[in-house]
C-alpha cells in the first residue's frame, strides 16, 4: 500500500512524502523485490528535485542488488567505446529477421534491472554524461 502511497505523492510533487513512504518500504518489506517498486519511485522522485547525483547513486545499489556489476566512480571512458564499437559491429551483421526473433527477456531481475537502466540513461545524459555509455552498454548486453 506504501508503494502506492509514494508513487500517489510523486505524481502529485510531494517528494518529501515519497521518502517518508519509501521509508516505510524499505524498512517493512521483507524482500528486495518488494522495495524495488519504490526505490524506482524514489529515484524518480530525486530526479524531479534535480538531486541526481543521489538518484544515481541509488540507482547503483539497486542495480548491484539485481547482479549488475557496476561502479561509482566513473568507467573509463576508451574501454566503453571499445565495448560500444564490438556491439556496434555484431549487431550491424544481424539481419532485421534475426533480430526480430531475440529471445524474449524471462529473467525478473534482468527486466528490473532494464527498467533502472532506462531512467539512470537519462539521468546520466541530464548530469553526469560519463556515465552514459555505460548505461546504454550494460543494456544492450
């Protein structure tokens, strides 16, 4: 119910009472896939306050909770576009019809992990842009 509570206060800009119920979440719940839904309405929470840097932040912990190897400080920056370009050149090879027929996503913690992506992604281009391509590689793996 607390989850619906932080994720009501979000949309209505009360952010001080989207802590105050992720609070309760995060102390009640009895598994990490319970805290999951709220800790992604507190990051976006964050987001909208421009507090970013803790939202990233966050975003990490839950990340690596979910089996995501990732790091703080920031990745260097000529081994991700190293990365980038390996996946660049194995997916130009694939044909529409290949790519179309990926196997579709079953892991729970990957697609939640996916879900952080997406919004650290932006958050990441908003303020801290070395992180970037490190989002964008950990999600195309």
């Amino acid at each position: 119910l607390y989850n619906f509570y932080a994720e009501a206060e979000y949309c209505n800009g009360l952010f001080y009472e989207v802590g105050h119920a992720a609070d309760v979440v995060i102390e009640r719940a009895k598994s990490f896939e319970n805290k999951c839904h709220v800790y992604f309405t507190l990051i976006k929470s964050l987001g909208a306050q421009y507090k970013i840097q803790d939202a990233i932040c966050i975003g990490f912990n839950v990340l690596t909770q979910l089996g995501v190897e990732c790091s703080s400080s920031p990745p260097d920056r000529n081994a991700m576009v190293k990365e980038a370009m390996e996946i660049k050149m194995t997916l130009t090879q694939l044909k529409d019809a290949e790519i179309l027929n990926f196997r579709e996503m079953k892991d729970n913690d990957v697609r939640t992990a996916m879900k952080f992506l997406q919004i650290l992604c932006v958050y990441g281009y908003l303020a801290k842009q070395q992180y970037v391509l490190f989002f964008i590689i950990t999600m195309a793996k």
